[in-house]
C-alpha cells in the first residue's frame, strides 16, 4: 500500500481528438502550466509536430489553458490518482519517441 502522497493534477494536450499527458502538476494556474510546458519544451514541440514561425501562444478566457496552433493544453479535471486508475494517456516524451497518437 502507498503512503499518503499529494494530490497532483493531469495537464494534457488536446486537438481533433487526440490527446496526450504532458504533466502532473502539485497547484492549478496559468504559471505552472507555462513552467510544466517549458519542463517538457523539446518533447512537447516533437509530439505536436513542429509549430509554423507565426505560432502564438494564447492564454484561454475564462480557464487555464493554453491555445498553440489548434492545439488546447489545460487541466483535465483529473487528478494523477483518477488518471492512474482510469487509464493515463500516452506521455509526451514517449510520443517524441514513438509518434504514438491517442484518440479521445
């Protein structure tokens, strides 16, 4: 049995219905999303397929999310215990390797 560990929040990438782990993060803001992208830069910009020069990073009104070229990365709503126990979605850095796709 495991000993009490924090909860931690799922952040995904999301587009036409596929999507894919990005993060689990301790705190739900607009900051930590940025700094959980930022961590997984390279990963991140291999799974999404290379962004065309003109891509602009939006803030989402109204939640915490992130628009970056038809791509939505925000919070499921699941914690990483709900995620685990539900089937967790293919993480970033094995898409950068694989190119594995999910749909939802």
């Amino acid at each position: 049995m495991r000993a009490y560990t924090p909860t931690r929040y799922e952040i995904v990438a999301q587009k036409d219905g596929v999507a894919f782990l990005v993060a689990y993060t301790s705190r739900r803001s607009l900051r930590t999303l940025v700094r959980a992208c930022q961590a997984v830069g390279r990963d991140l910009l291999a799974a999404l397929g290379g962004l065309p020069e003109d891509s602009v990073m939006t803030r989402r009104s109204g939640e915490i999310a992130l628009d970056l070229s038809g791509w939505t990365i925000r919070y499921s709503g699941r914690t990483q215990r709900e995620a685990e126990l539900e089937g967790e979605l293919p993480w970033v850095r094995d898409l950068a390797k694989k190119r594995l796709t999910c749909h939802v």
